[in-house]
C-alpha cells in the first residue's frame, strides 16, 4: 500500500522486517518442539535462538540466484548457525511456515482493527447520545418523508459496526490457522503431535486438514468481513458527504485552520474526507473478490494465490485501519448546524406530517382509499406552490368535517415522531451496559 494511507503501527506488521521476524518465531518454536520430542538434543533451540540472525540485504541478494523467498531466508539464518542449522525447517514444507507466521501477522493486524472499530464506536454513541432529541427531516429516495431524530443515525452506525466488530473478530479467529503438515498435507515428516505442539506455542490453532496450504476459504471469509466493514464506512461516509451538500449544509466533516478547499475556489468546504472514505472502499471489494478467487487451487496446491495475497492481506488491513481512523476522526470533530436542521424540517411547508393526516382521517371514519385522495390533492397543490399544505387542508370543508383546527397542532408535530427513540436507544445501548442518556 502506498505511504499515503499506511498509519506507522500498521505499516510495521506488514513490512518484511516483520515478516522476516516471523518466519523466524515459527522455525524456532518447531525447534522448541524438537527438542521436547528428542529429535534435537537438548540446547539446540536455545542456541540457535541466540545465533540466528539475518541481513534483509542478504536475503535479498540470494533470492535473486535462488528465485526462492524461504529458501533464501532460510540460507541467510544458517550462515550464522554452524551445525545447529540443520534443525531449522526439519521436516517442513515452505508453506507451513509462511501460512503458519501469516496466521500469526493476521491476529496482530486484527487487534489494531477492532481497537480502530471501537474507537469509532465510542465517537458514534457520544454523537448519538448528544442528538438523541435534535430532529430533523428524514428523506427516502433523497426526498424529505417524515421527522426523524438526528441521533438515530448514529446510532443505527454504532448498531452497524457493532456487527462488523463480531464478523471481523470471528473471521480472524478463524484465520488463526496454521499447519505443519508438509508438502501434500500428510504429515509424512513430521507427526501431527508436533504441529499441534508448535501452534499451542504460537497460540494458534492447527488446521483439521490441509493441503500443502491451510485452505483459502479461511482468507476469503476475513477479507469479506473486512470488505462489509469497509462498505458499512462507505455507508457512513456518504450520510456525512450528503448533509454536508449546500443545499442541506445540516453537519460538516472538520476542516481545519489553514485548510484549502479548491485550488481555484476559495468559499469551498469539501467532504474529502468522506469522500476519501467512500472511494477506498471500492478498494477493499475488490481485494475480496481476489481472495474468493483463490479459494479454487489446483489439487494440492498451485501458486496462483501467493503472488494475490502479496497484496491484498497488507493492502485491506491497512486501508481499513486508515479508513476506520479517517472515520473516527470525522464523527469525534463533526460540526452540526441546528438552525439548517430545523429550517429543512420546515422546509417543505408541512407536506411531512401527510401520513399523520391520513391516519387521523381514517381514525374518523373515512375509507383509506377517500383519505389518501384528499390528503395527496393539497399535497401536490402545495408541491406546485399553490399554498402551504396546512392552509390547503383547514380551507377544504370536506376534511374540516372530521378534523377541527385545533387538531393539526398535534398532527404537524415534529416531537410526535420520536416519541419512542428512547426505546430504540435503550434495545442498542442496554446490551453494552450502557443507558440511553447517559452524557458522552
């Protein structure tokens, strides 16, 4: 992934150095295991532990003659060992270890995620719990429907990642995966014994069954999750580039001191931010499809899938750990604009109290079919400008029979229609401990 996007703690799991480190865990913890098996005498794990070193340069230089990463690792780490060397790699093929320390850098990138997803989530619930009561317009189709109340939509966000949290963290659980189990998967070198012994070290769990890789629905399934995670920010993100749009102007993105909007517009205040967002998703779909497509390998293995997931592991756990801060970032420094909410509310003259209207015909005896059409004729007279909805509806007799004056009061009130939100908080916040209007 380019610099641009890769946060420093993240960058440092996915560089080779780490990767190099690694290899290196899993080689010495089969040692480990060797050793307890007396297939190694006893000391040779710790001095290998203490002589094994590597020049990435060096690497470097034999992969260039090898044309093999792990043989070349393997080569550099020997020249410092002398005879112990010999005990490095025993009875392994080369995906057992790099699926093997894969597995290993997976968990390490994941907790930074869910650390990155409550984060957010915190930010979230502290906007929710502030806007519980702030009501503005809700649209469909991008046009004005009914009030709703402004904190609903970040909570429905914090609901959301609450969900991507759990699916993140069971498909790394799930990814946790590696194997020692040779070149087809038969164990025909080392005894499952072993492999089982080196994944408790490691913390991991050892593959049921395995090919010469751990199988790649494993992989297909986190890069999915973490393609939905991803979306839900996209989702996100856009709800902010919307009421941000002039017309709207109900929330901004933060935009700080000495920030340029346009490079010929000195007025403009952007959601690039959101828009960052937004477009870094598409990203992470596509690096899941990538991964479905490696699920179909020839027979035990074929190499189609190594030269993919050179870029689409470190890519997606990067871009999504700098996607998830972009976010948090936006909603802990969101600027609302109450004036904008409540002029949009009233905005279109009270055509959004239409349904309470209808309703309240019908609870008066008409048929739905008779109420819907005196309701939707003032209403669409009011969309042409011929009066506002209210006036059009007390100067029609035939609706004045059954409605008086005094009733529209209660029908055009916005507090009417977030009379229960403290009931849709308490179903989202009580799980967690936490109670609907408690201050962020």
């Amino acid at each position: 992934m380019i610099e641009r996007y890769t946060r420093p703690a993240m960058g440092k799991i996915w560089a080779e150095e780490e990767k190099l480190a690694l290899w290196l865990e899993v080689e010495l913890a089969l040692v480990e295991v060797l050793e307890a098996f007396e297939v190694a005498p006893f000391g040779t794990a710790e001095r290998i532990r203490r002589g094994a070193r590597y020049d990435v340069g060096r690497i470097a230089e034999l992969e260039t003659t090898l044309g093999h990463d792990v043989v070349a690792f393997l080569t550099a780490v020997a020249e410092n060992l002398g005879p112990d060397s010999r005990f490095l790699h025993w009875g392994m093929t080369s995906y057992d270890l790099v699926d093997t320390a894969l597995a290993l850098r997976l968990r390490r990138g994941g907790d930074l995620l869910l650390a990155g997803i409550d984060r957010l989530r915190e930010a979230l619930k502290a906007k929710a719990l502030a806007h519980k009561d702030t009501v503005a317009v809700g649209r469909t189709h991008g046009v004005h429907a009914e009030p709703t109340s402004l904190g609903l939509k970040f909570l429905l966000a914090y609901d959301e990642m609450g969900r991507n949290r759990a699916r993140l963290a069971r498909a790394l659980e799930e990814a946790a995966v590696g194997k020692l189990s040779g070149a087809v998967g038969t164990f025909a070198h080392l005894e499952p014994a072993v492999e089982e012994a080196v994944m408790r070290l490691l913390r991991l769990r050892a593959a049921a069954v395995s090919t010469q890789v751990v199988p790649r629905d494993h992989h297909a399934f986190l890069l999915a999750a973490i393609a939905v995670t991803g979306a839900s920010l996209e989702r996100l993100a856009t709800e902010i580039r919307n009421l941000q749009r002039t017309e709207l102007r109900e929330v901004e993105e933060p935009f700080g001191r000495g920030q340029k909007g346009s490079s010929a517009m000195p007025h403009k205040r952007n959601p690039v931010v959101a828009e960052r967002v937004a477009g870094l998703a598409r990203v992470l779909r596509g690096n899941a499809l990538a991964a479905l497509e490696n699920v179909a390998l020839w027979h035990e293995r074929d190499i189609t899938h190594s030269s993919v997931e050179r870029i689409i592991f470190p890519d997606s756990f990067i871009l999504l750990d700098y996607m998830l801060d972009l976010s948090a970032r936006i909603i802990e420094g969101l600027v609302v604009y109450p004036e904008a909410i409540a002029a949009n509310l009233a905005r279109t003259g009270g055509l959004i109290y239409s349904q309470r209207v209808l309703l309240a015909l019908v609870e008066h005896g008409l048929t739905r079919e008779e109420a819907y059409g005196l309701v939707q004729r003032h209403a669409m007279a009011a969309w042409r400008g011929m009066g506002s909805f209210r006036e059009l509806l007390l100067a029609d007799p035939e609706i004045t029979a059954h409605l008086k004056p005094a009733d529209f009061d209660q029908l055009f009130d916005p507090g009417y229609y977030v009379r229960h939100v403290e009931a849709i908080y308490r179903r989202v916040l009580e799980p967690t401990g936490v109670q609907a209007g408690t201050p962020a």
